[in-house]
C-alpha cells in the first residue's frame, strides 16, 4: 500500500508538471461550459430536452469530455513514453508489479478527472444555474463506472503501442468518434434514434446517458451499466496481461 501511494502521488506531480495536459484535462471542459453557458440559445429551454436547456445537458458532457481527454489521450501517452524512455525497464528491477503500476496510473487519472469534473459543475452551478444531480448516489456511481470503463481502454492501448506519440495518436482517433457519441458536437437528444442506438454502445455514449440518468434522479441504467463494465472487464483484463516493461 505504502508503494501504491508514493505512485499515485507520483504519478500526479507528474502530470500537474505538463502545462498542456493539465490546462486541457483540468480546465478546458469548465472553460468550455463557461463559453456555452454565455450564448443566449443554450440557456433558453428546448422542447428537444423536455424544458431543459442546453446548457444544463453539457455540464454532463463536460465530465464526459474530462474522461475522454484523460483515459484515451493522456494515459496511454505516458504509459508508452515511460516504456519507450526506458522508465519501465527500471522500475521492473524493483519490486513492483506491473497492476499496481497500472492501478496506480488509473487512480491519479482518476483523482485528476474527478477535480476537473467538480470544476465543470461547480461552473455550472454557480454562473448558469444548472442544478446538481437529482440522484447523487446515482451520479458517483455513473462516474466511476464511465471513468473505469474508459481508463480500461486508454491502459490497453498503452499495453499496445511502442511509443508516447502513437499512444497519443491511437487515441486522439479514438477520441473524436468517441465524443461525438456523447453529444460533445449535437446533444445526443438532438441525434436520430438510430445514431443513438450506436451511441449506447460506445464508452463515452454510454457513460453520457448514465450521468443524464443521474441528473434527472435515476439510478443509471442497466443498458449503460453492463456496457461500461463490459468494456471494463475487457479491456481491463487484455491491459493486465498483454503490458510488458519493454
């Protein structure tokens, strides 16, 4: 446990030391419900959303985004730079294991995006009126499964690639597609049922309905839950035994 510790808060330090990757994980997505929250249109309500506003339906999206930036850009990217600069290679001489390097890595990812995405409701909040969850439980619940879900990915695809920019790489592809499933670009209430189908099946897809479902005080739903956890046990157990040190 004591090794877990000093890894995890490694691990932060060292993230907090990269300008870029911290202002975009930890500040772009309540910047970005800042610049909607200030058009007109998005705090009107909308017949689409049942007299919500738009605005109220990108607080969620933006803790998607927080994931999806984190678990699918900047995980795999330094997982791989650390096995492509030798950093692995060392630590495998020490007594760590390699799922208590990985676990480590996910829960620092996992404290950032939790500051950030507290951060993004805080602004909505505070400066737009969203309210909070309905179903606070629910909303936990629906994070750590999205969070967990997602952070599975960006670990297998770090167990995969050579080097930090295909890491990077690999996952920027993967993000757009991603986050046009959780309505970064249209909301997905505006998309046809079909595209919403897809959607539900996707990561960030389905970890948006589930925080929408916790919004609006339900308990997320099944559909969301066992996908998420699907892609969990997935990509979790492929991450685990495919990672090497070198």
């Amino acid at each position: 446990m004591n090794v877990f510790t000093r890894l995890t808060r490694t691990e932060i330090r060292l993230f907090l030391r990269e300008p870029v990757s911290a202002f975009f994980s930890l500040l772009f997505p309540s910047i970005l419900v800042a610049i909607l929250g200030n058009i007109k249109i998005f705090r009107d309500p909308a017949p689409e959303l049942n007299g919500l506003r738009t605005i109220d339906v990108y607080v969620g999206i933006a803790v998607a985004l927080t994931l999806a930036m984190i678990g699918l850009q900047v995980l795999p990217m330094v997982l791989a730079t650390y096995r492509e600069r030798g950093v692995l290679r060392r630590v495998a001489t020490t007594p760590v294991r390699p799922i208590t390097l990985l676990v480590a890595q996910m829960t620092a990812s996992m404290l950032i995006a939790l500051c950030s995405s507290a951060l993004a409701i805080a602004v909505g909040y505070l400066a737009f009126d969203v309210r909070l969850a309905d179903n606070f439980p629910g909303f936990v619940l629906a994070f750590l499964l999205c969070a967990l879900g997602v952070f599975a990915i960006g670990l297998f695809i770090a167990a995969l690639v050579p080097t930090g920019k295909a890491g990077n790489a690999v996952g920027t592809l993967l993000f757009f597609p991603s986050m046009f499933f959780a309505g970064l670009w249209t909301p997905r209430e505006f998309m046809p049922d079909w595209v919403r189908t897809v959607g539900d099946y996707t990561p960030l897809g389905a970890g948006e309905r589930a925080l929408n479902d916790a919004m609006n005080g339900h308990l997320p739903n099944w559909l969301s839950s066992m996908v998420l956890l699907g892609y969990l046990v997935v990509f979790g157990f492929g991450a685990a035994r495919l990672f090497r040190w070198n």
